[in-house]
C-alpha cells in the first residue's frame, strides 16, 4: 500500500500501479502525474463519493478498484477511459449505472454487495465482457441485451431479488461459472436441505490453515476427530451469502473426490456463520491459483506444473465424477476451477468450496448442466496443455 505522502512528493514517479487507501474524501489530484504510466488505480478503503470528470487523462489506464467507498452511482466518466478493462466498486452504496459509465473495452465488472435495481440496456454493447460480478444488490431482471455480450464466462447474480432465473443467461455460449443462489425463485430449495448442526462449544479450535474470499480455516477438533473449521468473514461474499453455501454443502452429500461437510456450526459467541469440514491431509495442495488481473476467468498455474498422463486422468476422471455426483443431487458447483481442486502425486484429487452452488430448478436443468460441463472442459484442457 502507498502513501499519500509518497504520491505527492514524487516518489512514485513512472508507477504503472498505485494502492491508495488513507480515508480520503477527495481524489488526489497529484494522481494525473503518473498519466504516462498508470494502468492499475486501486482506491478502495477510502471515502470517496466522486471521480474527476477528466479522469481520462489517464490514458493508459486498465483497472480501477473502488470498494469500500460511498459511491451511490457508478461514474459516468468510467466510460470515457478508452483503455479500462477491469472496474471493481464493491460495497459501496450504488444505487444506479448510468448508460455512459460502461467503456466498451469493459473485461470485467463488480459491483457486488450494493443497491442496485437495474442494469443499462447498453451493458450488452460491451462485447468483450467476461466476468459479471453482481451478487448482493437488488435486481429483479437483467436486460435482454445481456445476449450481446458474447465473451461472458462467469456470472454472479446470488442475494438479488429474482423471480426466476433470467433466461438471457442459459443462451450465453461461454458461460462455464454462474451462482444464482439466494434468490426468491431458489428459497424454497434452499429452506429443504438438511442442515446438521455442531455446538461450538465442542470444538477446540486451533491454528488458521488458510484464508479465501469468503472465510478463514482453522484446524480443530470435535471429539476424537480432526477436522477443519471454516468461519465465515462476512454476508455477502462476491459469490454469495454464508447459508446458501451452508445448505449446499450438506446437500451435497459424501462422495470421494468431494471435500467432506460434517455440519453447521450453532452457538457461535459472535453468531458467525460457519462449517466444520474434513482436516485435508498435507500432501494435498491446490491445483492452480485463481485467475490473475490478466487472465480474469482463468486460473494460474505454476510455470513448472506438469502432470503424467496417468495423474491427469485421476484428477480430470475424479472431478468429473464429482460434479456429476453434485448434479445428480440438483446441484450445480458454480465454480469448478483448478483453484478448488486440491490434489496429491498420486492424482487423487478433492473439489471443495460450495460459496457459487446453486440448487437446481427441473426446468432449467438440462442448460445448467451444459454450462457445468463447460468448465469441466475448461479443467480437462488445462490438464492436457500441462500433460508430458
């Protein structure tokens, strides 16, 4: 993270990004001495409201991140900036998209965790989107001309207020990643699963394991067992909401390749929502690390990340077998990536994390499950690039 101090004195000069969080209200405008340079502008944390109008001065920039600010509308000057490829306005208060804030070299939108009702019709000329983040606002509807926007891969539309799902999604022709959970038109799904709760006051909670985007794993035991805790950080995660992911977990009962839920937590002194998972063996780490700025929908893998062919069929045939299992139970992962596959040198191989899981309607089915099977072929074609 950068300082205030640095920027205006110089410091950061020929920057390509600045991390700027420091409670500002107004946009520093010492920022434009980096215009020849600047493609990354992270502002998030602040408490800013406005952008200058000629923030296009910026002509190289690529990315502005703006969560945690109060925004109530998405700026219109967003849409001037040639080069902008990724906006992120998380958890802010946005009530509303003006029609002009969406430049149309736009690779990917969040705006997760706000207030928003609808979207532009003119979001459907951004022809090069490809990631959609809108859980937790207020939508009823997504616009028809959503279908122009060809290029989408992933889709989180969880925790808005949706009647049914929208059509225009299923018709999408790349569309591998979508969570809908949440929704009125999935509630009473949701309310059905089985929800085996665990006292807290069983556990002994010990180490942190880990951390993602929606919570923290600690290592613990209940009784004579060791098992994995997962604590929820917040309610709306960028997939979705904490009970959503709850209730699939269990729903999707046991199968081998499947990371083991044993229950809910109850009784937690803060009233966190939270897991209690399977403790992994160590020898088992994550295939791949999430998508990067650049490659946005796809996963990372380590330049020396090579597998036997005999190690690529186990892990591609057990996370097939997986998902196909989920789905049999009227599920879908939402999110079958390398980055939720942890493995082993054998090729044994465990898929985990429910946070985009959605239940399953019977009349869209048969177009979920096509949109499943195309991250599955995502997977099945990473592992073949990295087979020897």
């Amino acid at each position: 993270m950068h300082t205030l101090q640095q920027l205006q004195s110089g410091q950061l000069a020929g920057m390509t990004r600045l991390d700027l969080g420091c409670n500002l209200s107004q946009f520093p405008r010492e920022i434009f001495e980096l215009a020849d340079t600047l493609e990354v502008l992270n502002l998030s944390g602040n408490q800013l409201s406005t952008l200058p109008d000629d923030l296009p001065r910026l002509k190289k920039l690529k990315i502005i991140f703006c969560s945690n600010n109060d925004f109530t509308e998405l700026p219109a000057v967003l849409g001037q900036c040639e080069q902008l490829e990724m906006i992120g306005f998380r958890a802010n208060r946005i009530q509303t998209i003006p029609a002009t804030a969406l430049p149309l070299s736009l690779r990917a939108l969040t705006l997760t965790d706000n207030h928003i009702t609808t979207l532009p019709d003119e979001i459907g000329h951004c022809a090069q989107l490809q990631k959609l983040m809108l859980a937790g606002n207020r939508l009823t509807a997504l616009p028809a001309s959503l279908a122009g926007c060809s290029q989408l891969e992933l889709i989180r539309i969880a925790a808005n207020r949706f009647a049914a799902l929208p059509e225009v999604v299923l018709h999408l022709p790349r569309l591998a990643w979508l969570a809908y959970a949440g929704n009125p038109f999935c509630a009473e799904l949701e309310r059905r699963a089985a929800m085996h709760q665990i006292d807290w006051n069983e556990l002994e909670i010990g180490v942190k394991l880990g951390e993602g985007a929606s919570g923290q794993i600690y290592q613990a035991r209940h009784g004579a067992n060791h098992v994995a805790v997962k604590l929820f950080k917040s309610a709306v995660t960028s997939d979705g909401i904490p009970h959503c992911e709850i209730a699939a977990s269990l729903a999707a009962g046991a199968h081998p390749n499947l990371i083991a839920v044993h229950g809910q937590i109850a009784n937690h002194p803060e009233g966190s929502d939270a897991l209690v998972l399977d403790l992994i063996a160590p020898n088992y780490t994550p295939l791949a690390q999430p998508p990067s700025l650049a490659s946005c929908t796809r996963d990372i893998y380590h330049a020396s990340t090579t597998f036997t062919p005999a190690q690529a069929e186990a892990i591609y045939e057990g996370i097939a077998s997986a998902v196909n299992h989920i789905n049999s139970r009227g599920l879908i992962h939402g999110d079958v990536y390398a980055h939720n596959v942890l493995c082993n040198q054998d090729g044994g191989a465990l898929l985990g994390d429910f946070g985009a899981a959605s239940f399953c309607s019977p009349v869209h089915r048969q177009a979920l499950l096509e949109i499943e099977q195309r991250a599955l072929a995502h997977l099945h074609a990473e592992l073949s690039a990295r087979t020897i």
